[in-house]
C-alpha cells in the first residue's frame, strides 16, 4: 500500500512550517514509521539545518527532477533515527526549477517506499506552494494566533479546497498560555470559530524549539520539552489515535505558579 | 493599581475587553470581504438563480430586471438585491 504524501503549509512566513515538518517527521520515525522530509523551499533551504542534516548534502530536489542524479542518491539518512529521510532543497536555484508535474513524479515514487512523505512547503501561495502541494493527498496547516497568520490561513484553506485538497488540519503555533488566560491571545477554540477547519494540534511558544534548533537536534526528541511532547501527539494522531486535544501543562512564570499554587485556577 | 485591580490580574479577570475578542471581530469582518473577493463571480450568479426559484413561488418578478450586488459600506458589507415585481401570486 503506498505510504501518505502530506503538505505542511501557511500562506505567511515564519509561523512554524519548518520546525512542524521536522519535528513531525521525527515524532513518526520514532514511532517506527518510514519517513521521508521534502524541503520544497527551493532557494532558502532550512529543513537540513533544523535537523542537523547541512553537511552531509550532496545532491538535491533539483538534481533529482532534472535527472542528474537518482532519487535515492538525494536521500540523506538522519544520524539519530535510521527510518528518517530528507530530500533537501537546492539552496541556489529558485522555485521555477520545478514543475508541479515533477513533485507529482517524486512524490509518488517515495510514497511506493515509504509511510510518510511529509513536504515543507514554502511561504506564499505562488510557484512554490504549487509545488509542494501537487502531489500530497493531505494538508496540515500552521497557524499562530494572530489576525494576520489566521487571515492567511483562511486564503489557503479555500486555495487547498479549490486544488481538491479535502479536509486539512490546522496546527496553532507558538501559543502562550498566560496571555490566552488574560484573554490576549486567541486559543484554539476562538481560531475553530472563525475557520472551517479541524484541529491536530496545538504547540507552545517554546524556547527549547530555538535551543534545539541551535543545536540541530528537533525538539520531539526531548522528552522533558512541552513542546516536543505536543509533537509528539500530532504525530499520534495521525496515526489514527483519539487524543484529547489540550495544550500541554504550562509553566508560564510566577505568577501561574502563583496562581496554582493558591488553587486560583486547576492545571 | 488598587488591591483590587492586583487580584483581578491574578485572578486574569480584567475590566477592560480582553484583546482576544477585537482580534477575533476584525478577523470575521477581514474574512466576509477575503472570501467574497474570492468568490463573487461563482456565488452571486448562483444566488440569484435560486433567489428567482424561491422569489416566483411568491411573487410574479420581472427576471430581467434583477439586480444582486455586494456592497460595502461602513466597514459592513451588504447583500443588495433590487427586484421588480409585476404582481402577487394567488394564494396557495
Ligand atoms: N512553538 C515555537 N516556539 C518558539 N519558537 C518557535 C516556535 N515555532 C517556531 N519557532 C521559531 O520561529 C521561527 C520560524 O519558524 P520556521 O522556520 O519553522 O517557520 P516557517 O513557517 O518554516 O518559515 P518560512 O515561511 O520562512 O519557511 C524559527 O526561528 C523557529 O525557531
Ligand atoms: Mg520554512
């Protein structure tokens, strides 16, 4: 049976693709699934340096769509998890490099071999998130709880729908307890009112995301980090478990420890 | 800041409209303006077709004079339909 090809996309930049598709990735891989990570972000390749993977690039999506080289030549095997693939993007091409058509191609290919095939597509609703959605049959889609990410991540619901990319599932990034507990900062259910979407998951503002990134080691390999356990559970519910979908235990500062600790609020 | 106004920080009940709330208006009203954008073209005939179906159950309408706009207007938008009617139909 041929594995699943999922997007992980945005419309606006910066909001966490990346970091989703690396740590998803790894969370899977643990899991003992064959995965395969596509960087589709011809041109500003990013997806190699989260990992840790940079040095050992030799070939890229590029070579593999022109044919300079085989597909199997372009995959680098992670050095912590030995079911985990990248196929990185070429760093001084751009995304006209490749055509839809070609993504189609690979895609399809690396679905023959592998359980996942996860594609990190780029800011942008032009060339490249064309690319790197050709040949996925499902969509995650990043979003962090501002008016602007929410406002793009409507626009692509309705570009995904009209590319026959059925029910995607949104991921909120980058969200800060304390401020949704003071009513500054929306949570899941207030983004849920507004799109016509169904949720996967919901990771923290984390600075251990930006210390395992220096360090190139993704975060859903950390068991004490709140965010890779977030991770961590996206990747089981892809597999098909029923987790309840709560944002793990926060530690947002004195003043929620305070707060606990006087019985003020539960959790 | 009065004792008062201390715990109700603590406690994250302030007075004031939580800014949550005015991020989640502005973003419906962004959304009906992003979204019509998209689709007026596909929608709006559609729309006036089955508007013409329900209308004439009722109503004898002159088809040809029918008018379906969006229109925006103080930061509301609106669904304008201008419908010239030639006559009532007899009870049902
Ligand atoms: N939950 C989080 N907590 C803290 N920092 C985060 C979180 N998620 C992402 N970041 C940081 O935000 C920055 C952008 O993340 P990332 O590169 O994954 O976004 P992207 O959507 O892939 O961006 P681009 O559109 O440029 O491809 C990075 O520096 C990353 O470390
Ligand atoms: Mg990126």
């Amino acid at each position: 049976m041929a594995g699943r090809v999922i997007v992980i996309t945005s419309g606006k930049g910066g909001v966490g693709k990346t970091t989703t598709t690396a740590n998803v990735g790894m969370a899977l891989a643990q899991l003992g699934r064959r995965v395969v990570l596509i960087d589709a972000d011809i041109g500003l390749r990013n997806l190699d340096v989260v990992l840790g993977l940079e040095n050992r690039i030799v070939y890229d999506l590029v070579h593999v769509a022109e044919g300079s080289c085989r597909l199997r030549q372009a995959l680098i095997r992670d050095k912590r998890c030995d079911t985990l693939f990248l196929l990185p993007a070429a760093q001084t091409r751009d995304k006209e490099a490749v055509a839809p058509e070609q993504m189609r191609k690979i895609t399809a290919d690396l679905a023959e071999e592998f359980d996942y095939v996860l594609v990190d597509s780029p800011a942008g609703i032009e060339r490249g998130f064309k690319n790197a959605i050709a040949g996925a049959s499902e969509a995650l889609i990043v979003t962090t709880p501002e008016v602007s990410a929410v406002r793009d991540a409507d626009r692509i619901i309705g570009l995904l729908e009209a590319a026959e990319l059925h029910e995607p599932r949104l991921i909120l990034n980058r969200v800060r307890l304390d401020m949704v507990r003071r009513g500054d900062m929306m949570n899941m259910d207030d983004v849920l009112e507004i799109l016509a979407i169904k949720p996967i998951g919901i990771i923290p503002d984390d600075e251990s995301i930006i210390v395992s990134t220096n360090r190139g080691e993704p975060v859903a390999l950390d068991p004490h980090s709140r965010a890779g356990q977030a991770y961590r559970e996206i990747a089981r519910r892809l597999e098909g478990e029923d987790l309840p979908l709560v944002p793990p235990q926060a530690t947002d500062g004195w003043i929620g420890r305070l707060r606990r600790f006087i019985g003020l609020q539960s959790r | 800041m009065t004792v008062l106004q201390l715990l109700q920080r603590l406690w994250g009940k302030e007075s004031e409209r939580p800014s949550k709330e005015q991020a989640k208006e502005r973003l419906r009203l962004v959304l009906v303006h992003d979204r019509a954008g998209v689709t007026p073209d596909r929608v709006l005939p559609l729309l006036k077709d089955e508007l013409i179906a329900v209308i004439s159950k009722y109503m004898d309408i002159d088809e040809s004079g029918l008018d379906v706009t969006l229109s925006t207007e103080d930061s509301q938008m609106a669904l304008v339909a201008s419908i010239p009617i030639r006559g009532l139909r007899q009870r049902l």
